[in-house]
C-alpha cells in the first residue's frame, strides 16, 4: 500500500524503507530521494516556507503515484512532503520506491520526483538575511517532466 503525506514535521529515511519495503520478499531493489533546504547560486537562505491546497495537493500526489504504477511494475510508493517553514539543510521530500529489479525502481523515483516539481500545487517562498522571494516554477523543471 503506498503512503502519501504532506506533513509538518520531518522524516526518518531508515523507518520509511523498511516500511515500503513490508517484508516482500519479491523485492530486489529499493530507490530512495531526499531533498533538502539548501542555499542557491551564493545566496544563503535562512529559511524557507512551503503552502499548500491540502486536498488538492495529495490528490495530486495519489495521481503522480498512480501514473508510475501505470508505467513500471512497483511495489509501495512513499511520498512525503513537507509544509510550513523549514530552516537550512532540512529534509523537504522523500520518495521511496522499490521493485524487483533496480532499473524500474530507479526509473519510477525520478519519474516521480520530476512530476511532484511540475504537477504538484506546492508555493515556495526563500528568506535571505535581507530579502524574500517565491520561487518560480524553471524551465529546466519542466523539460525534465515533458520527456516521460
């Protein structure tokens, strides 16, 4: 069963692969990504706030996970997202996913990751000591999304 959260609080990445993984012993192999608050282009960022339309964004998130199912024979899926502020270096997303072979497993992680920064309704705004800004969706983002 996948496990979709958008939530507060951060994430153990130990607990969550056992948890996707749930003992199937079909499994061979299990792709993890975490990203994290991290400063941009030389510019520190002392903070960083994510909103969010709750129903709207996990369906949105259910939907992400339904396409990879679609495409590549999966286990469990694991998306957690976090909301609300986080400082520096704090754990943002996580995206689990594990199959019988490594190549699908890997292949569905980016897939997911590449469609959660193009369809997914998050707003993020960056603090800097003495500015803030929301950040904009690139263009880059959305190659990335358009060649699946």
């Amino acid at each position: 069963m996948d496990k979709i959260k958008i939530q507060q609080h951060d994430f153990d990445l130990s607990v969550e692969v056992a948890l996707a993984k749930n003992n199937d012993s079909n499994i061979g192999a299990s792709v993890s990504f975490i990203g994290f608050v991290r400063d941009l282009e030389n510019t520190p960022i002392t903070k960083m706030t994510l909103e969010h339309y709750p129903k709207m964004t996990e369906k949105a998130l259910i939907s992400i996970a339904n396409q990879a199912h679609k495409r590549w024979k999966i286990g469990n899926i694991t998306i957690i997202h976090r909301v609300g502020d986080l400082q520096s270096n704090d754990q943002i997303v996580l995206v689990v996913t594990s199959s019988k072979h490594r190549k699908s497993a890997f292949e569905s992680c980016e897939f997911i990751m590449d469609y959660l920064k193009t369809q997914a309704p998050f707003w993020k705004k960056e603090y800097g000591k003495n500015s803030s800004k929301w950040v904009e969706s690139k263009a880059t983002d959305q190659n990335k999304s358009n060649r699946w």
